[in-house]
C-alpha cells in the first residue's frame, strides 16, 4: 500500500511542478493557486512517508534508514520552501493581474 502511495505521490509531484513552472513562466495567479494547494497534499504525503511509514527493523539496514529519513526530510523542506515562496509570487501576480 505505501509503494502505491508512493507512486501516486510522484505523479502529483509531476503535476504540481508543472503548474508551478506554468504559473511562473506566464505570471499566473490561478495556476500557482493550483500549485499552493496541491503543495499542501504533497507536504502530508511527505509527512506520512517520513514519520509513519513502516518500517522493518534489520540492524545492517540502520544506515540505509537514517539516509531515507535525511533524504525525505529535506525533500519536505524544500517543497515548504517552495510553498512559501510560491505564496509570495501568487500575491506578486495577483497584484500585477489588478493593474492591468
């Protein structure tokens, strides 16, 4: 159930960088409200995978475990970063969008 998880949370990982990158490119608030809001279901899923995730507990795997818990922690505080500078660019473009 978590690889399935896991799987699904990459295709919305795709999706949500390519609102992203659309709304950056053509300074559009409706699509990087898109990106803000699945951000925030992508952050639980990372959370999820990071702090609930099943885990076997094998005393050679120890490392391997640490590096995945490493890995997904800065994974989820890049797509915080990217959140919170994706709400700054939405306010930018929503206030542009009202001059024009």
């Amino acid at each position: 159930m978590e690889i399935v998880m896991f799987c699904i949370l990459i295709i919305i990982q795709w999706i949500r960088l390519f609102l992203g990158n659309v709304g950056s490119k053509a300074a559009a608030s409706g699509a990087m409200l898109w990106f803000v809001i699945i951000s925030v279901g992508v952050c639980f899923g990372q959370f999820f995978l990071l702090l609930l995730q099943t885990y076997v507990y094998l005393p050679w795997f120890d490392s391997r475990l640490l590096l995945e818990i490493v890995i997904g922690s800065v994974a989820t505080a890049f797509t915080v970063i990217e959140l919170l500078l994706s709400v700054l660019a939405m306010g930018a473009y929503s206030a542009k969008e009202k001059e024009a």
